[in-house]
C-alpha cells in the first residue's frame, strides 16, 4: 500500500491506514516532540493529540508526496508542543539584549553523536532552546518564531544567540568527554 493510498484510506476513516499511518511517522513526531517538551510522557501525548488532530483535519489536507504528509504532521507536532508549553506558563524568555554570535568549533561537534548532541540540547532553559530548535534545527526564521511564541524577533535573535553561548560553553566544559 503507498502513502497515497494509506492518506485516502485515513480521509474514509478507515483505522487500518490510520494505524499504518502512525506507525510509519509516531517515532519521528516523538522524537520531534522530545526536542520541545522535555519530559517522555508529556512528548507521548502531543504526539498522540497531533495525531488525532491530523486525522480530524485530514479533508483539508492535500496530499503531494509523502514530504507533504511528514511536513503537515511535523507543522501540527510543533504547534501541539508551544501550545502545551505556553499552558504550562513557565517558559522564560531573556531580555532582547543580544549576546555575541558565538562559533561552535567543529572539531569538538564532530566527536559527538547525534544523541549526545540533543541531550546537550535538552540541558538549555526552555525559551533558548524552543528558539534553537525553532531556527536551527526546524528552519524557522525569527519573524515566524516571534509569531508563533508570541514574542518578539529581537527576543527570538537574543534566544538563539544566549542558546549558541551556553551550548558553545557546553561544549567546551565537555570536550574532553567527546574524544573518541
């Protein structure tokens, strides 16, 4: 069965092409979802509710090839994650006042693997790395991540920058650790 075929059979309804569905995109959206909401449950449940919320808008999808599938599903994960976390009401932003671009060295990036460099992610203050993510790893550009954090572009431009710092320091701390 193609993506094709599996998307007009998840429009009918249908739960079978719904679960190959899930089943083909769920460990992708959670590890999206565990970029934004740190905690392995609440990453468990924006997937699920992005989910229910792509099956319940599916007629207003168009599909184009499964980029277009991966893309909408990605788009409502990230939504799902800034809604929650905006509920929660603890993300902090710092003041726009910008810190220096920093330089990640690419000697100590290159030792690393993919997990360790998330897990150092994952250690940054939420607002840093909500933008971090927004911008480096999604490719939003600072308008688009104002808008959708309600906050505004110097904020984002500050974030990113405070993000790099601190991961650069991270890093650096760490560098030892990394030889391989």
């Amino acid at each position: 069965m193609n993506e094709a075929s599996i998307i007009a059979g998840c429009i009918t309804g249908d739960r079978k092409a719904q679960k190959i569905l899930f089943e083909h995109y769920s460990k992708g959206m959670l590890m999206l979802c565990r970029r934004y909401v740190k905690d392995e449950h609440n990453a468990e449940d924006m997937v699920v509710k992005g989910f229910y919320k792509f099956f319940a808008t599916i007629s207003r999808f168009e599909y184009t090839g499964p980029s277009s599938t991966g893309g909408w599903l990605k788009k409502i994960m990230i939504n799902e994650c800034l809604l929650f976390l905006r509920d929660k009401k603890n993300i902090a932003f710092a003041n726009e006042t910008s810190a220096a671009e920093t330089v990640i060295e690419d000697n100590v990036i290159e030792k690393m693997s993919a997990a360790e460099i998330i897990q150092i992610i994952n250690t940054l203050p939420d607002g840093y790395r909500l933008v971090f993510n927004m911008y480096v790893i999604e490719g939003y550009n600072h308008r688009e991540i104002a808008e959708l954090l309600q906050i505004t572009e110097g904020t984002s431009k500050s974030q990113l920058s405070k993000a790099r710092m601190l991961l650069q320091r991270s890093l650096q701390k760490g560098e030892i650790l990394y030889e391989k």
